[in-house]
C-alpha cells in the first residue's frame, strides 16, 4: 500500500521543484532577448504563464527585448542594493501582459530608479506601480495600455513621476495617484467626447489625483484630457496642482469633482479648465495663464490669483 503514496509523494515534489515564482534577468550576455535562456539567472526560461514576478536587479542588463516573444508575468520588480541606481526599458514589438502584483521598486534611499515600457501592455487584474525606500524614481509607459482593469499610482511618499504617453489606451479601471509627491505627466490628447474617452493615455476611466500631487503636460505640448478627475483619495481637504508645462497647455474637458471633502486646486502652469466643475475648495492661480470656458469652470468655490493672466470665454467670477 506503500507504493503508491510514495510514488504520488514524488511526482508532487517534481512539479513543485520546477515552479518558479520569481526569475531574474540578467541579459547583455550574449545579447538583450527575452527567449534566450543564457540571459536568465540560472541559465533557465521563465515559464512565462502569468505566475511568475519579474525582477532586476544591480546586476541586470537594462534593456530586455521582446522582439519575438510575448512575455507573462503576476508583478514586475526592481531591487537596487548598491546605491548605483537603475533605469530599465522593456521594449520591441510584442506586448507585456501584468497580473495583480503590478511594479514595485525597492532600493536605498536618495538612489534613482525608472522603468520604462516601450512595448503595448496589457492589465490582467487591477493593480499598484508603487516605490518603496527610493527618493527619486519614475515609470513611464510609451506604448498602448489595454484591459478591464484600473491603476493605482503609489509614491510611498517620495519623489516620483508617472508618465502615460500613447493616446490609443482602452484600459477601463481608471487611474488613481495616491497622496504624496507624485507628478503625473499625459503625453497626449484623448479620443472621443469629454467625460467619455473611447481612448486615452489614462484609459477610457476617471482619474483619482489624492492630496498633494500634480497633473501636467510634456514640454512645449499641448495637451487635453478628456477622463474626469475626481479631487482626494480620503484626505478631508485635499489640495492638487493642474498645469501644463513651458509651451504646453493643460486643457481639461470632462468635470472635476471632489471626492470626499472639499478639495482645492493650485493653477501653476498654462490651464484651460471648459468643463463643467463640481469642486468646492477653490481655486488659487500662481504666477500663470488660466483660461475658464465654462460657467462652472472653476466649481464652487473662491478665486484667488497672484501674479496670473485670466481669460474667461464665460461669465467672470470675482476675484480675490
């Protein structure tokens, strides 16, 4: 009777042995192709099946090509030790599906990490791109983001850019950027109606910006975002910052609402607010250029304007 268990004793401990939950790339040698096993720690191919989680590390090779392979993963991760820092780019013509764990970054504070997709990919589960311990770091996606699912953008309250620059994401689920100090950078306009994009760097879904983050454009890039943004992720008085860059007006179309408790924009950079807005905290412009196209445009609350050019294509509010 005893043979049997140990026999289905061992083919157990087989299929566990040949389970990976985490792979690490090394690449360079002998060149930057996901497919080539040599390029793996280990000397082994990841079962690429959505299981595992994809790390980097001091040792890896920043560049990993998906020329001709799609690539599976639950979470992507870089782990910086040395205090060198790292920057990665996943790039070539096949896209990169991302389960639950999303991105983390872990590293030594004051080091500067960044992850860049330069392939199309796709959301297989609602997820977090957060840092963790690093004062400097950014992700940026350059290619389509697609699925039925939503990103949350998490600082940990470092310094840290988010930037989404194809304007053909479908993703569905929204972004939200937590509270910290996090700037989120739209590269381009969206598609379709306000309040209704059939395509945008931020999806087809609202934008959650918490306390103390901003929303701006690329350098010398108008830009308009049609999702609508919601103001707070729980703070009681949350305060954000719109403003597109040198050259680059930051138009919003679709409505700007609070959230939980009254929240307040700060207008630092060119603005063009044609929605129609719903948030109750005021409005402070700093040294800029706002331009206000609809009665509501600046919601509820007070006026406040310091050193700014004011245009209003609608009625003028007062001022303070």
């Amino acid at each position: 009777l005893g043979l049997p268990v140990l026999a289905s004793v061992s083919i157990l401990a087989a299929g566990t042995m040949s389970a990976q939950t985490t792979v690490t790339w090394g690449g360079g040698l002998p060149n930057d192709r996901f497919g080539v096993a040599a390029n793996w720690l280990g000397g082994v191919l990841p079962l690429n099946d959505g299981t595992e989680t994809l790390q980097f590390t001091d040792y890896s090779d920043s560049l990993l090509d998906l020329a001709s392979t799609r690539a599976h993963f639950e979470a992507i991760s870089l782990q910086e030790a040395n205090y060198g820092g790292m920057s990665v780019d996943i790039r070539g013509g096949h896209p990169l599906s991302l389960g639950s764990g999303g991105v983390s970054m872990s590293g030594n504070y004051g080091t500067y990490l960044s992850l860049t997709f330069d392939v199309p990919v796709t959301l297989l589960a609602d997820q977090v791109w957060d840092s963790e311990g690093v004062m400097y770091s950014a992700i940026t996606a350059n290619r389509a983001i697609s699925g039925n699912y939503g990103l949350t953008l998490d600082a940990g309250g470092n310094i840290q850019t988010f930037t989404f620059n194809s304007r053909h994401s479908t993703f569905t689920g929204g972004v939200t950027v937590l509270a910290g100090n996090t700037t989120l950078v739209v590269g381009a306009s969206g598609r379709g109606a306000a309040s209704a994009p059939t395509s945008s760097p931020l999806g087809t879904g609202a934008l959650t910006l918490g306390n103390g983050t901003t929303l701006t454009t690329p350098s010398g890039t108008p830009i308009t975002v049609l999702n609508d943004i919601w103001l707070g992720t729980g703070e009681s008085s949350p305060v954000v910052t719109l403003g597109g860059s040198s050259g680059g007006t930051l138009t919003t179309l679709g409505s700007i609402s609070d959230n939980h408790g009254p929240a307040s924009l700060v207008i630092d950079g060119p603005t063009d607010l044609e929605g129609s807005n719903e948030y109750s905290g005021g409005t402070t412009v700093s040294s800029t250029t706002l331009t206000v196209g609809n009665d509501s445009g600046l919601g509820t609350g007070s006026l406040t304007a310091i050193g700014s050019t004011l245009n209003f294509t609608s009625s003028t509010p007062s001022i303070t």
